[in-house]
C-alpha cells in the first residue's frame, strides 16, 4: 500500500487589509533588495567645506548610536497595530488531498484479508474553515500600553537626536578652538620672526650682543614647536568630530561657521521654566513615566476573565479509483438483495399468517444502464465536489484563580517600574533645574571674562609695539622685547580661551534648557 498525501495551509490572519500586508511583507523582499543593500552608510563625503548645520544633518543620518535607537520606531509602531490586532478574529483555512492504492491495510494487529475486506484504491479530498476569537483580560489595556510605548520611544528618539546634536556642536567648537589657536600660533610664529630679524639686523650693525640673536632664534624655534603642536590638535579635532558625524576621515575640509560674541539677555526664571516645559530629556522620562503606568494597567488586567470562542466549517469528498470494483460491488448488493427479498417471500408464503409487507416486487436482481452511469456519477467527486460536514461552534469563558503568585509578581513589578519611573522623572527635572542655572551662571561670568580679556589683549598688543620701538631704537634690551611678546602670547591665548569658555557656556545652557538660544545667523560662515 502506497499513501501520498499533502496539505496546503492556505493563510492565517485576519481579514481586510490584513490580508494585503501579509501578502506584502511575504512579496516584497522577494521582488526587491533590502533597503540597505548596496548603501554605503559611511560614505557620505562632508566637502571642502563643513558648516555646523551641516554638520548636525550629516550626523543624523550617519551616526550609529543615533541610528541604532532610531531604528526603535519601526518595531514601536508595530506593536501598536499588533495590539489593535488582539481584537479581531483570526481565520485559517486548509485544502487536503490524499490517495490511498490497492492493498491490505492493517487494523491494529488485523489487516483487511483477515476481515475479509477487500480494498481497492481511494482518492480522499477535504477542506475546512476555522475562525477563532480571543478577548483575554490581559489585553484589554494591551493598546493603551503599546500607543504610550510608542509615544516613549519617539520621546527617546527626539532626546536622541537633540543629545546628537548637542554633542556635535560641543565638538564643533573643540575643533573651532583648535583652528583658532592655529591662527594665534602662526601669529606667535610670525612675531618670533620679526623680533629675530630685528635682533639680527641689530647685531649685525654692532647695536647689540649677540645672545640677543641666540635668544631670538630660540624663541622663534619655540613658536614653530607651539604651531606644529596646534596644527597637530586641529588634525586631532577634526577626526573626532568626524567619528561624531558618523563619517569616513576622507580629504580635506574647512571649518566656517562663526560664532559672534553678544549680550546673553535671557532671564533665569524664564529659561527654567522653558526647560520644565519642553526639555527633549525630559519629555522622554515624561513620556517614559506614561507607559509604566501603562503597563501597570496591562499587567492588573490579568485578573480579568477569558473569553474563547471557535467556529469550524468542513467538508470532505471521498472517490473510488476502481470504477469497475464499484461497480462489481453495487452488482452483488442488488443481487444479495433480491435473493433475500425472495427468500422472505417463500417464508411469508409457507406462514398460515404472512409477513406484513409480503410477498414484495424482488426485481431482476440486476443494475440498470441508467443506474450504473448514476453510480459511477455519484462516485465522481474528487477532488472539489465537497460533501459538507456539520458545523461548530465553541464557546469558552475562563477565570484564572490561581497561578502561583505569577500575576501578583507581575503586578508587583510593574508598579515598581511605575513608581521608578516617576522617580527618574523627578530626578530629571531637578537636574535641569540645577543645569539651567548652573549653566547661566557660567554664561554671565564668561560674558565678563570675555570683555576683561580682550581689553588685556589690547593692552598687551600696545605693550609689544612700543617694546619693539624702544629695542629697535636702542633704549631697552632684548629681555624687555622678550617680555612684551610672551605677555601678548599669554594674553592671545588668554583671550581666546574666554572667547570658547563664552560658546562653551552659550551650549552648555543650550543642553540644559533643550533647544538652540543662540541666533540662527551665528551659526553660517
């Protein structure tokens, strides 16, 4: 006996656009290459030039810490309409088919011979229909969790993106300041020079010694040290803030953006306040803090019944391979039954009181023409000419009562993380609180660094020129000339140092408060 049989499961889901978007996510990555394919996610190229906005866009789309906690909103998304899904029914369906060849097959430890069956070959075909419906207590808050976990990962996503671009524009600066000090060491470099040829071209005419010329090719070798030491720091910059953007360290590029001194005339109380109201970070742990409640919701609504119910259509179509030995088989069941509708004729006859119904019409014994073609028509029903089965229908209701401390532990945690929750955003908003006029305060000692250290630059550079004056007309030495210029190179990197201690402060309170204080224009080249 040879049995070959196979099931086609058709589909699994639930009706409507459901249908469409499992036929789409099953089509889709058969008939196009992943969105990722062939995409070089490090090779965008920053130019010749780089400007913080630019910057900050490159970094959004380049940077993999960025990127990996953005990648949270597809599955977010998902989960919300997987929640909504929990509502509907779920349908499947299922087409069999199955042939059964001549033989004996066994029953238990019998087979068909020793029963005296004799079997020939079949063709079995079937389907069914199943729709089931599911409303656990578990998930009556299952929606609600899932919206307020979506709107969590969009809050972190959003904090995500204002850290980057905060992180950004904080090495921005440090590669700034690098360039910067670039210029002053070459202006260091450029001043050496000149008090060397001065001191030489003294020497020279006999106006002065020549450790006056030792002392100023000194000076000038330590300033190309100075300057190669920069421009070794300006490289370093660059490349982190490369790292930062997400970004291949690939060619040559120029930092422009600039970033103008002003007059902060923001008001503490006011920043305060708008960082309570609209801090990324803070809307995160907000947002954070909603879903755990959530959740504590979704997990107390497992002490809610369970309601289950199935329905269940079916039919199956059974044909005989051997027209023939249904045919021999219908003959010799006509034939038993006319002899034994003969046999009770003969008994009722020999009764002094005959058998009710008898003597009765016996017939030929014979089939018809017409009643052979209708049998072997009635016989002709594979694979789809279905004889349907009765219908189903289940109904279930349930009420958990105990499972071992299981729910109770749930509970229990989920209002923990409630509570933690809460507890984070508390601690978030005393941090701001403390940021913000930490921050501020920085911000106005810094404006006034500023002001004093450019008034102490200006003095110095008045200090050199008349320095240089009085070297090169011979009324002072070359120590006082030496003095003058360390004071002005003091005195630049002084004033530079205030200058990024002032846009470190202005950023600084732009973390703190969540959004960018500086004007728009300060930030193009």
């Amino acid at each position: 006996m040879v049995i070959l049989e196979g099931v086609w499961t058709v589909t699994r889901g639930i009706p409507g656009f459901y249908w469409r978007a499992a036929t789409l996510l099953i089509l889709t990555p058969l008939l196009m290459a992943p969105p990722w394919a062939g995409e070089d996610l490090g090779g965008q190229e920053v130019g010749s030039t780089l400007t913080l906005d630019n910057a900050i866009n490159l970094a959004r789309r380049h940077n993999p810490t960025f990127l990996s906690t953005e990648n949270d909103q597809g599955p977010a998304d998902w989960n919300v309409r997987q929640a909504y899904g929990l509502f509907l029914p779920d349908l499947s369906t299922s087409i069999s088919g199955q042939y059964l060849a001549p033989g004996s097959p066994s029953f238990g430890i019998f087979d068909a011979g020793d029963l005296g069956l004799d079997v020939t070959d079949y063709y079995f075909s079937g389907y069914s229909l199943t729709a089931t419906y599911s409303l656990l207590g578990g998930n009556i808050f299952q929606v609600a969790s899932a919206r307020a976990d979506r709107k969590a990962t969009e809050a972190r996503i959003t904090a995500a993106s204002f850290t980057l671009e905060s992180e950004v524009t904080a090495q921005y600066l440090i590669a700034l300041r690098a360039r910067d000090g670039v210029e002053v060491a070459l202006r260091q470099l450029d001043r050496a020079q000149q008090n060397f040829e001065l001191a030489n071209a003294r020497v020279s005419v006999g106006a002065a010694t020549p450790t006056d010329g030792k002392q100023a090719e000194v000076e000038k070798g330590r300033a190309q040290i100075d300057l190669l030491e920069a421009e070794s720091l300006l490289r370093t910059e660059k490349l982190r803030l490369l790292e930062q953007l997400g970004v291949p360290a690939e060619g040559h590029f120029s930092l422009v953006s600039e970033f103008e001194i002003f007059e902060p005339n923001w008001a503490r109380e006011d920043l305060v306040s708008r960082a309570m109201e609209r801090h990324p970070q803070l809307q995160a742990s907000r947002a954070q803090e909603s879903a755990r409640k959530a959740a504590s919701r979704q997990a107390w609504s497992q002490y809610l019944p369970n309601i289950f119910l199935s329905a269940n259509w079916s039919g199956r179509a059974r044909q005989i391979g051997d027209e023939q030995f249904l045919l021999n088989s219908a003959r010799g069941s006509v034939a038993s039954q006319a002899a034994s509708c003969a046999r009770l004729n003969e008994i009722s006859a020999g009764l002094s009181q005959p058998l009710t119904g008898y003597p009765q019409d016996c017939g030929a014994g014979i089939l018809t023409r017409e009643q052979e073609e209708q049998i072997l028509a009635n016989n002709d029903v594979f694979p789809f000419n279905f004889r349907r089965e009765p219908w189903s229908l289940y109904v279930q209701v349930s009420l958990p009562v105990f499972q071992g401390f299981g729910r109770q532990r749930q509970v229990a945690e989920a209002k923990a993380a409630a509570e933690d929750a809460m507890l984070d955003r508390v601690s978030e908003e005393l941090r701001l609180q403390t940021g913000v006029t930490q921050a501020y305060d920085e911000l106005m000692t810094a404006t006034q660094v500023v002001e004093i250290e450019g008034r102490n630059r200006e003095v110095a550079e008045e200090q050199l020129e008349l320095a240089q004056q009085r070297y090169r007309l011979g009324a002072s030495a070359f120590l006082e000339l030496l003095e003058a210029q360390t004071s002005m190179a003091t005195a630049e990197r002084d004033y530079l140092n205030a200058r990024y201690r002032f846009h470190g402060a202005i950023w600084a309170l732009e973390a703190a408060v969540g959004e960018r204080l500086r004007p728009e224009v300060d930030f193009q080249p």
